[in-house]
C-alpha cells in the first residue's frame, strides 16, 4: 500500500457517516430520472419561447404561430410537448383551443434560470431581461 492508499483509506473512514446520511437524503431513483425528463423540457429553444409568449398574455396556437413566425403545425407539436409536461394547460373557445401557463411555477422556474445565468454577463441576460 503506497501513501495515496492510505490517504484515501483514511478520507474514506473519516467521511463514511456524513456520505451515508447524505446517500439517506437523496430522492429515490425514479423520482430523479423524472426530475431530469422535467428539465429536458427547457432543452428546446422553441418551447422556451413559447412559454415566454404565455407570460404575457393566454393565445391560441394560430396567434402564438404568429408571434413566433412560425408554421401552427410547428407550435402545436410543442403545445402537445408543454401540455404533457404539465407546463401549459388549454381551454375551448369555440372552435379553437386557449393556452395558458399552467400555473406561476413555470414563470417561477423561468426566472430562477434566467437570474441564475445572469449572473455571468456573457450569458447574454442582462437588466430587465427577467419576467
């Protein structure tokens, strides 16, 4: 056994009962693959935006589509994308579908990244920039 072995050893043993409570503390491991599925949802520039637009105001995916300058077929593959996330929820109006944040966690969750990343300047996110 050379030095680094016997260092290690003695990390290892020093550290056993503060990485066993901690190992306690984690969340199961099918609740953290869905906490990821969660976040891969923010992956896609294009339902980020979306979720911007419905900061602002509830639309209809033709208005959304709009705004975006995009095709309704793109827009509404990412509605049907945010809706079975749970980020966005939907109403009839008529003949056309309403959509609306779901609740104020998503702006939350928004804001949190976007002050997280602007506290690096060359992120992009500058003053006033936040919702």
């Amino acid at each position: 056994m050379n030095n680094d072995d016997v260092k290690l050893e003695a990390i290892n043993a020093e550290n056993e009962e503060l990485t066993e409570r901690v190992k306690g503390m984690l969340p199961r491991e099918e609740s953290l693959f869905s906490l990821a599925d969660f976040f891969k949802i923010f992956g896609d520039s294009t339902r980020i935006k979306i979720l911007y637009v419905l900061f602002e105001s509830e639309m209809c995916v033709n208005d959304i589509a709009c705004t975006l300058e995009m095709t309704v077929s793109a827009v509404s593959h990412q509605l049907k994308v945010l809706r079975q996330a749970r980020l966005i929820s939907a109403r009839r109006e008529g003949k056309s579908f309403i959509y609306q944040l779901a609740d104020d966690h998503v702006k939350d969750i928004i804001n949190c990244a976007v002050e997280h990343l602007s506290e690096e300047p060359e992120n992009g996110f500058g003053a006033g920039e936040e919702n």
